[in-house]
C-alpha cells in the first residue's frame, strides 16, 4: 500500500515536472539545437476547414487576406464540412480572387476537409487554421523563415485568449500559458510533443491523409516527427481566440473528446515513442500525451491509500490534508468565494484542474472501449 502511495504521487509529479527536467538538462549539456533561418518567402497555402459559421466567416477571410504576406503567394482553401446555413452564400461574398471555396454535401469531420483541401493546393506550405481563430498580421512571416532549415518539417504558432469574458477564463489563461513555455522549451532542443490547431505550417510534401477520429494538429506532428523532421514552436506567430471552455459541462466535453482523440493518433502513430529512435521527443510525447492522461487514476489511488496510511504516520496526514483542502478548495469555486480575488483565482485553478481530470478520465475510459469521435 505504501509503494503504491510512493509510486502514484511520483508519476504526478512526473507528469509537471519530467519532461522541463529532461529538455533543459540536455539544453545545458549540449546547447540548443541551431536551427537555419531564412527571408525565403515561399508560396502559403491557407487551409480552413469550417461548418455553419455564417456569423463568424466574414471575419476570419477578412483577417486572413489582411496578413503582412505577399498576396502572389498566398491562397485559401475553404472547405464547408456539410454546412446547413448560410455559410457558403457569406463566403463568396467576401473572398477574393486567391480564396476557393470548396464544399461538402455531408457532415464527414474536419479530417476530411484537409483530406481534401490539401489535394487542391498549389503553395510549398500548408498552413492550417480555425476559423473563430484571428492572426496576428505578421504570424505567417515569423514562421515561414524556419523552413529555411531542411530538417524543419513543421512549425506551430502561439494561441493567446483574445477574450477574457467567461469563467475559468484566468485558469485556461495561465493553462496555455505554461504549455507554451513547455513548448518552447522542447523546441530548443528537438520537436514539441504538443502542436496546437489553431495557427500550425507543416511541408506539403510531409502532409499524409488525416485519419477519423483523432486529433488532427496532434496526428500531423506526429506524421511529420515520423518523417524525420522536426516541429517547431514560434512564440511570436499569434493566434488569439476565445476562452476553448465557457463553462464546466463544456470543458469536461472537450477535454474528454480531446483524450480520446488524441491517444487513438498516438496509437496510429506508435513508433513515434520509441526513444533509440526519436530520442527525447519520444519520452515528452509519452509523459505529455500518455502518462499525463493517466494523472486521474493516480491521483484517485493517492487518496485512497494516502486516506489507508494516514493513521499510521503523520507526513501521510500531511499529503492527505493537502489533497482534502485543494479538493475543498476546488468545490468553493462553487460557492461566492470564487468572487474573491486571492482565494477566488486559486479556487478557479484547482475547479479547473479538477474538471480536466475528470474529463480526461472519461477521455481513456472512451479510448479503451473503442469509442470513435470523428466530428462533432
């Protein structure tokens, strides 16, 4: 009972703490990796793939034809997965001689729209985008220059919260804002485990079909990791969006569809975590995208045999009466504590934090069942 106790807090804080350990231990013992910059301004070609955002199209075509790239060599593919409004008619009305617009009978899933955007485009580069995403003017400049180096194979941007109008929004804030030092991090020394969909630019020569029911950013990494390339992370290429969850039903949803998604690529992908092949990005991606999805199990066998033990020893009380008040805490968040402003801020966090791992439970328990989610 006691190793078990020892055994699961230490994959806890494996999960936080391993992989910053191991990217900067390599970063001092051998120096970052360099990576060949250039002012090449090769042809883009912008991929968005949407379904019913009549009220939202307008906005991301205007935001992305405005982007500090030379229009000769740029074009966007916009693919409408089955759209059932309007989203066609606003689409033609304000594209431009550069955007095509292509369209879907059925609700298939998002892969199938890059499947298919990606056979009618004529750019070196494909960039893929959200479309409740806005780009920063001069995003698609900052990363085009890593493809300067041979061995960069893909590059993704920074997803910053535009909108801070929701609850939980401090918590996902602070959230993205640590997977982006994380990022960073890996980035010095080999890939990151961890591309994001809302701004990400990869070769078009690495592109391989996105299979259903996986998380696409994610599996396109991956595909290009396996390729024997790298994919990079720029801090300055800006991708700003709305809060990802508006409410706790919301982020469980998301989290859990995310989960399942993501370890159905991984499981597709799976010679991607063989480390005498892919080195440290092999470990990230098991600690990041496998062994933290199993944080929930862990922290639910630290509490029961943590709640065993304390009788017997009184520094198990202590990591019992930790849990207790961060589990505590969380369920204030519930109450009008949330409203203030110390105390509030930490009970968002642990609400939030709480709230991933259920959903992320749900995420494994969907995996393991065979349970496919190919669009929502």
């Amino acid at each position: 009972m006691f190793l078990l106790m020892v055994l699961s807090l230490a994959m806890i804080l494996a999960t936080f703490f391993l992989v910053p350990i191991l990217c900067m231990s390599i970063y001092v013992l051998k120096g970052p990796r360099k990576i060949k910059l250039s002012t090449d301004l090769p042809y883009v070609s912008i991929i968005l793939v949407t379904r019913n955002a009549g009220d939202v199209i307008c906005d991301k075509l205007r935001n992305t034809l405005s982007l500090d790239y030379p229009k000769e060599k740029l074009e966007v593919i916009v693919f409408l997965d089955g759209s059932t409004d309007d989203t066609s008619k606003k689409a033609e009305s304000c594209s431009a001689e550069n955007v095509t617009i292509l369209s879907g009978k059925e609700h298939i899933g998002k892969h199938n729209g890059m499947n298919v955007a990606s056979r009618h485009c004529k750019g070196e580069l494909l960039a893929f985008t959200d479309v409740d995403v806005t780009l920063g003017r001069d995003s698609l400049l900052k990363i085009v220059r890593y493809f300067g180096d041979k061995k960069v194979g893909g590059v993704c941007g920074n997803k910053l919260i535009a909108k801070k109008n929701y609850n939980l929004e401090d918590a996902q804030d602070t959230y993205m804002k640590l997977a982006g030092k994380v990022k960073l991090i890996e980035s010095h020394v080999e890939s990151i485990s961890s591309n994001d969909g809302t701004l990400y630019v990869i070769r078009k020569e690495l592109f391989r079909d996105v299979p259903p029911a996986v998380t696409d950013d994610l599996f396109v990494c991956l595909t290009v990791v396996a390729q024997n390339y790298r994919f990079m992370y720029e801090p300055g290429a800006k991708a700003f969006m709305d809060v990802p969850s508006t409410n706790p039903g919301h982020e469980i949803r998301r989290r859990r569809r995310i989960v399942s998604r993501s370890l159905r690529g991984i499981f597709i992908r799976n010679e991607t975590l063989n480390p005498f092949k892919y080195g440290s990005f092999a470990i990230s991606l098991f600690v990041n995208k496998v062994l933290r999805r199993l944080n929930p199990v862990f922290l639910l066998l630290l509490f029961i045999t943590s709640l065993t033990l304390a009788p017997q020893n009184d520094v198990i009380k202590g990591i019992l009466f930790l849990q207790l008040m961060f589990y505590c805490l969380a369920a204030s968040y519930l109450t009008p504590i949330k409203r203030l402003p110390v105390i509030g801020k930490a009970a968002s966090f642990s609400f939030y934090f709480s709230l991933g791992n259920y959903g992320t439970l749900m995420g494994v328990i969907d995996f393991l069942a065979g349970r496919k989610i190919a669009k929502w």
